[in-house]
C-alpha cells in the first residue's frame, strides 16, 4: 500500500498538476501545461497560443495603454477592449454637444474614426528567457538596446520571475495610431456603476472599440490622416455559439500584480492593519464625496470620475480582507511556512530564510504603512487649484467639501500615521495652530485663494522628504507592496526552497503586467449557503434594475423597446422558456487588474467574452486563489453584438468581424 502511495506521488510530482484553475502562465511556456489545459477541454496546440515561427493567439493581444488588455478582431485592425479601459480617451472626446459618454459613438466610416493623443498599444513580439545571459555577465542596458533595435517601433524589457530566480526579455512592438471607433453609453458600459462594481449577478456591458494604425508598409507610425489600418498578423474568430456552465475557457491577456508566494505576515499586514485603516480613511471620504454629489448636479458630475476612482479599490480591499478571513488564510500560510520551516532546519541554505523574512517584515511594517497612510491622506490633497478648475462655474461651488477634505485628511493623517514617520514640520504645524482642524483650515485658505500657498508648499516638500527617507529605509523605488531590497532577495531564496520542498505545487510567477494565459471554465459558485449563483445574466436582469431616477440603473430608451419587442434579432436565446438575450457570464479564470479588456476564448481559441472584473469576496485571488469563490467576470461577445447591431446600428463593423 504504501508502494503504491508513493509511486502516485511520485507520479503527481512528476505531472504536477493544478488541482483548480489557479495560476498565469507564461506563453512561451505553455507547452509544460498543454496536457493539464487539453485533459480539461483545450482543442489547440501550445504553438497555436505562442509562437514565434508563425502567426499565433499572442499576435491577436495587446497591452492597451499601458494598463488593461485588448485584442483584435478584424482584419483591419479592430480592437475591443473594456468601456472603462478606454474611459479616457471617451471622455477626452466628449462635449456638452457631442456627449460621448451619455450617448455613445459610433464611427460610421472610417474618417469619423477619432485619434487619440497618447494613447497607444504593445503586441508581443517575443519572450526569451536571458537568466543565463545575465549571470554571464551580459549587460541588461546592452541586450534591451539590442533588441529595440530589432525593428521599428521596438521597446524592450527586463522582467524578474520568482523575485529575480529568473529573468525575461519582452520585445514589443508599440503603435500610437489607435482610434476610437465605438462606444456604447454609459448607461450601457459602466451600468450598474460604483453599486454593481466587483458585483455578480452583473450586467455591465464593458466595451469600447478601437482601431489600430499603421503605416502603407504595416509598421508602427505616429499619427498620420496618411496612415492606414494595421493588417494583425492574427485575428480572434468570434463565436457565437453562447456558453454553458463547465465549457473550458482560457484568458489571454496582462495581469497587473499579484503576491501569490508572501509569508503569513504580510498577509496579516493586508488583512489586519493595511487594508483596515485604508478603508476606514477613504470611507469618510467617500461620505464627504458623495454627500457634495447629492447636494447638487453640477457637483455630481464634477466627483464622478473622482467618486469611481476612490470607490473601486476601497471595495476591492473590503471583499479581500472578507475572503482572506473567512478562508483562514492567515492561518494556512503560517501553517505552510512551518511545514517549511521544518523541511528547511538540516538545510543550511534555506533553515533561517523564514526568520529572517518575519524579522525583515518586523523592521519594515511601520516605516511602509507610514507610505501608505501618506499616501491616503496628504499626496490626495492638492497643492494648488489649477488655472483652469479656477475658471470652472463649479469651482466656487466645491469650497465647502474641499475644506472638509483638508481638514478630514490631514485629521486621518495624524490619527494613523505612525508618530516616529510623521513630517516633523506637521507636527509643528498643527502644534503652532492648536490642533489639526485649525492647521489643515489655515493652509486650505492659502490654498483655495490662489498664487502661493507657502505652507502647503513646503509641507508637500516636507512630505516627499519622509517619503524619500522610507525609500531609503527599504532600499527599494519599487515599492508597489509590502517589500523591501532585503525581503527581495531573501524572497529569491525562499522561493527557490519551496520549489525544491513542495514539489506537488504547480509553480507560476506573481503577476507583473506581461502576458499569461489563465484557463478555467464557465462556472457559477455557492455565493451562501444553499444560495448556488448561476453563471450566466441576460437582458431580463437589466429590465429588471432599470429605473431612470437612479443614475447608474437609467437605460437608454432604445433598449427598453428592444426588450419590449424581444427584438433580439440573431442573439436572442431562450432561457427557461423565455425569449432574451445573453449578457455576462461568470469563469474561474485566475485574472486581477490589467486583465481588463482580455479576451476569453474557447477550447478552440474562439472569442467568447471580454474580461473585466471579479465578484468582491474572490479578489483575494491576488494573494491566494481559493477555487470554490474565486471567479472573473466578462461580458458575454453576443451582448457586445447585439449593442453594435440593435443600439449602435452599426452592423457594418460585425461585417468586418470573422463570426462563427
Ligand atoms: N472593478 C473593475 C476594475 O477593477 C472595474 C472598474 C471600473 N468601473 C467602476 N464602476 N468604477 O477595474
Ligand atoms: N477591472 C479590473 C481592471 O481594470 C479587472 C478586475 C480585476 O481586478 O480582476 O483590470
């Protein structure tokens, strides 16, 4: 029996599998999960996703902008990435008589197609593996300068793996031609709002559509009337077929950050202290926000964009801190890195690296959470109001929830920044004037009267003084999460020692905004007990929230008569009996920020949806994917069809499209 055991042990090392759907892939690597991704429903080889001998699934994907992902879609350059990922570039083209945002836009040719100054997108194309190279002593300046030389429009890379156990080279080739082409309202892609956001059931129609440029000869070109649309080397075909609970799906796309491999008390550091007081701090002013916005429309509009902003990642942290404590995974974690700890005690590489990484936590906490309460509270206030805010009609009617801000920040401010990191010229500050209130009122008036405001000048110089000492401290710039030079390197240790002791696991890099796949399936989740949440929404959801007193619930007309007249053309489905239309769906893909706009794709590559968010309990997938909560959330492509073809009767652009 116990012969047995272990040759299924061995076995399972061997294969190491994934027990759920966690996990990023590199592409260039896809080959070492091809068999797992096949036994679960895949039909494609691991050339079909990366190649560099031929056109493959990475020629259809893009970094869009720096920040989300996109993918193309036609022949000619059609890109579809999320409503809010190009937000922006909507926004910068809208006016009160041209309300984009409102109303949407629909390029009904190519010359109505806008441009877009400063924004642009990245194709892969390719990813080599120079750990070697660089151990040898090549020079990093020498290889990315090499490799952009490689072709026009080029930009390279060096990214770490496994804190710096290895290391990537990225080519990309970058276009900045890229044209908005269409835009559904608001109402349709951001419905729902700030109330539905990391919500499921949703009913948010996220797109937006570009085009991508090109020179005559297809290269990349700066803005041109000249330039014409790019020719992708690769195209997503596009299915229409609808999905059902269990269909394997796979995402293709740039996940931002995540801290999959952090001890225990860095998630404790999240869960307990960081997350907490982060919340805490933008709840009250998000009170403060949204009670301006209720007291009068020019102030709604005016904190929109603000309110959107500050309420995302403070409802993100409540649904993490929510999913880490009621999976126990402070617990898990401790639990694991003994188990470490006691393989590790004989090895005299790995025996103290768990000590040293609590005592290095231990050393840093305050000095970071300092940073991070800084930047909560005094970085979000400005130095000065700028000419043109000045010149606004709303400007004198923010006076009164600015004021509250100052005087609730900086109140924030000296409540939980620790003592020993605070600005000596704050404490002085608010010791001259009696008490913090008296402070942040006396610099406010300098600040809201305009020209020079020299006690909050010098306090923002004070401030990045203090942050610039904590740099120090930590010995790093990069200083995105809890992290210091010295954890770093003793991460690269501790990793190299997992992967050595847990031989079972199924190792992937954290996340850092390069390209992985992820793949799953369609699948629902028990949101609470005996309470199942079905995979799949449809129009019926959204007749059933409209209601045109609520900002974010108030459709545009033209879908009400298209669901009182079930006039959903080819898109319609029927579901329990009932004719309707598909509108997002829900898979248990291991995606996090960045992966917005990423398609999802079928076992055969087929485009399916377009990701953009999570439920709220399951974003605690950035530090540890729990299989039975964890899902992504997309928008359903025959919902995105049905939009272009009923409400933007724009049809001429499915023409375009390969639909299958
Ligand atoms: N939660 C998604 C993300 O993290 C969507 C955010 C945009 N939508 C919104 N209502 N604020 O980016
Ligand atoms: N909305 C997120 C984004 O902009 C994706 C949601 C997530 O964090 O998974 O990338």
């Amino acid at each position: 029996m116990k012969r047995i055991l272990l040759t299924l042990l061995t076995f399972f090392a061997a294969v190491a599998p994934s027990f759920a759907d966690e996990g990023m892939w590199l592409p260039s690597l896809i080959a070492g999960r091809i068999d797992d991704m096949r036994a679960k429903g895949f039909r494609l080889t691991a050339e079909d996703i990366y190649s560099i001998n031929r056109a493959s699934m990475k020629d259809a994907v893009v970094l869009f902008n720096g920040g989300c992902t996109g993918e193309l879609i036609s022949a000619e350059g059609l890109l579809l990435t999320n409503h809010h990922c190009g937000y922006g570039a909507i926004q910068a083209h809208s006016t009160v008589e041209h309300d984009y945002l409102t109303n949407g836009f629909w390029a009904k040719s190519r010359v109505e197609e806008l441009p877009n100054e400063k924004l642009y997108v990245r194709f892969l194309v390719r990813m080599e593996d120079v750990t070697a190279r660089l151990a040898a002593g090549e020079n990093r300046a020498e290889i990315i300068r090499k490799a952009t030389a490689e072709g026009k429009g080029y930009k390279a890379s060096i990214e770490q793996m496994y804190y710096g156990n290895q290391f990537f080279l990225f080519v990309y080739e970058q276009f900045d031609d890229v044209r908005l082409v269409a835009a559904p309202p608001s109402s349709i892609g951001k419905f729902g709002g700030d109330t539905d956001n990391w919500i499921w059931p949703r009913h948010t129609g996220d797109f937006s559509m570009f085009r991508v440029y090109a020179s005559k000869d297809n290269k990349p070109a700066a803005y041109s009337p000249d330039n014409v649309p790019y020719r992708p080397k690769k195209h997503f075909t596009i299915s229409t077929k609808g999905v059902k609970e269990g269909d394997f799906t796979m995402i293709y796309g740039f996940p931002g950050n995540t801290q999959e491999y952090i001890l225990s008390d860095a998630v404790s550091y999240i869960a307990e202290r960081s997350d907490p007081t982060k919340i805490a701090i933008r709840t009250g002013r998000l009170d403060i926000i949204s009670a301006a916005q209720a007291s009068d429309p020019a102030l709604r509009i005016h904190y929109a964009a603000k309110h959107a902003s500050v309420a995302n990642a403070w409802k993100k942290w409540q649904g993490e801190v929510l999913g880490i404590i009621r999976r126990g995974t402070i617990a898990t974690k401790r639990n694991y890195e003994e188990q470490f700890a006691a393989w590790a005690k004989e090895k005299p590489a790995y025996s103290h690296v768990v000590a040293d990484l609590k005592a290095e936590y231990a050393r840093i906490s305050d000095a970071y959470f300092a940073r991070e309460i800084t930047r909560e509270t005094l970085d979000a206030l400005p130095k000065q109001y700028s000419a043109k805010e000045r010149g606004e009609a709303v400007f004198e009617k923010r006076k009164a929830t600015e004021q509250a801000l100052f005087v609730y920040l900086f109140g924030e401010y000296a409540r939980y920044c620790p003592v020993q990191y605070q600005v000596p010229e704050f404490l002085e500050g608010v010791a001259k004037a009696g008490s913090t209130k008296a402070y942040a009122e006396q610099l406010f008036k300098q600040v809201w009267q305009g020209g020079d405001a020299p006690a909050m000048t010098a306090l923002k110089k004070a401030t990045a003084r203090m942050q610039k000492h904590i740099t120090w401290l930590l010995g790093t710039r990069s200083l995105r999460n809890l992290n210091s030079k010295r954890l770093n390197e003793l991460y690269t240790t501790y990793i190299r020692g997992l992967r050595e002791w847990d031989t079972k696991r199924a190792f992937y890099p954290d996340a850092n905004l390069t390209l992985r796949v992820a793949y799953g399936s369609i699948a629902g989740y028990e949101y609470a007990d005996g309470e199942y949440h079905i995979p799949q929404t449809t129009v019926d959801g959204i007749i059933a929230k409209d209601n045109p007193e609520i900002y974010d619930y108030n459709i545009p007309q033209s879908l009400r008569d298209l669901y009182a007249k079930k006039d959903y053309g080819r898109w319609a489905i029927t579901v329990d009996g009932r004719k309707t239309a598909p509108v997002c769906f829900l898979a248990s893909n291991h995606t996090t920020g960045g992966n917005s706009g990423s398609p999802v794709l079928n076992a055969n590559g087929e485009l399916i949806g377009v990701n953009f968010d999570r439920t709220w309990r399951s974003t605690m997938s950035d530090i540890a994917f729990d299989p039975s909560i964890c899902r992504n959330i997309a928008v359903d492509i025959r919902f995105v069809l049905l939009v272009i073809d009923k409400i933007g009767k724009a049809g001429y652009l499915i023409d375009e499209m390969t639909l299958k």
